[in-house]
C-alpha cells in the first residue's frame, strides 16, 4: 500500500549500472527513464533525480548522458578502474548512500532505484530518520532483504511495457 500526497518531497536515485544489467539480462531491452521518473515521483514534489552511471567508453553513452540531463536526471558519472590483473571494478554504492542521507532532511520520501541488497541497511536508517523508503527495481534481481527494508517496493517486471524501451 502506497502513502503518498501531492506535497510529498520526493527524491529519485537510481542506480544504472544495476537496472541496466536485469534490463538487458532478462529482457534484452534498455530502461525508460522517462518513466521511471515519472511512476517515482507520482504526482508528488520531485526535489532531486540522481542517476548514478558509470563511463564505459561506449560510443553511445555520451547521449545517454545527455539524454538522463533532458528527462530531469542528474547524472554522476564515475570512470571505470582497471586493475593490473585485468579485473574491472565500478559502483556507486557509498555515493548513493551518501547523497541519500545528505538529501533525508529536505525530503519526505526516497525512491531508490536499484535491487542491491547492500542497500537495505541505508532503507533502515532513513526510516529511522523519518523518511519513507520506497524501492523500484526488478523483483527476480532484487535481494529479499532490500524488499523488506523498504516501506514499499514496484517490482519493474510486473509492467515491464512501462518501464522498458
């Protein structure tokens, strides 16, 4: 059940990277931000959009920057590392955590795009601060304890025509 009203301050994060992966995984498609941001925000007082994004050197990701600036998205940009055994290493994980609780005073509600269950112990402390947590991501990627964590969760799959280009 979903609480919410038009004076409700609302922030959106969302996690690219993760939503991307599921995206591509299971539906060989590529997410709407569009809506994404619409469905969080939900006729509610949008105060920020982050979306947490990593360069990759693709060709197309310039516009896809662009793009999340056009839908209202502010996108952070993080570079991918390289170690010297090959392996590659990007997340937002701490960034995310700490725009969240920088942003808890200003807001009522956090959207928080992802099924990351490192996450669940950030939906915890908000909560304890007051603000409502609501997460949008994939149910069949989401970890159980992110779900439970959160004051509500919408799972992405159930209208993937929404929410998939």
């Amino acid at each position: 059940m979903s609480v919410s009203h038009p004076g409700q301050r609302v922030a959106v994060l969302a996690d690219a990277q993760n939503l991307y992966h599921t995206a591509q995984t299971i539906y060989s498609r590529n997410i709407d931000y569009s809506e994404l941001l619409a469905e969080g925000v939900s006729g509610r007082q949008l105060t920020r959009a982050i979306a947490y994004v990593i360069r990759a050197d693709s060709p197309e990701e310039e516009s896809f920057f662009e793009a999340l600036v056009d839908i209202g998205f502010e996108p952070k940009i993080k570079e991918i590392k390289t170690f010297s055994d090959g392996s590659k290493k990007a997340d937002w994980d701490v960034g995310m955590s700490l725009d969240a609780i920088t942003l808890a005073n200003h807001i009522d509600t956090l959207v928080l795009c992802t099924g990351d269950g490192d996450f669940s112990r950030l939906c915890s402390h908000l909560r304890h601060e007051g603000v409502r947590v609501e997460v949008m991501a994939f149910e069949s990627s989401t970890a159980e304890e992110l779900i439970e964590a959160a004051d509500s969760f919408e799972d992405l799959g159930e209208r993937h025509e929404t929410y998939l280009l």
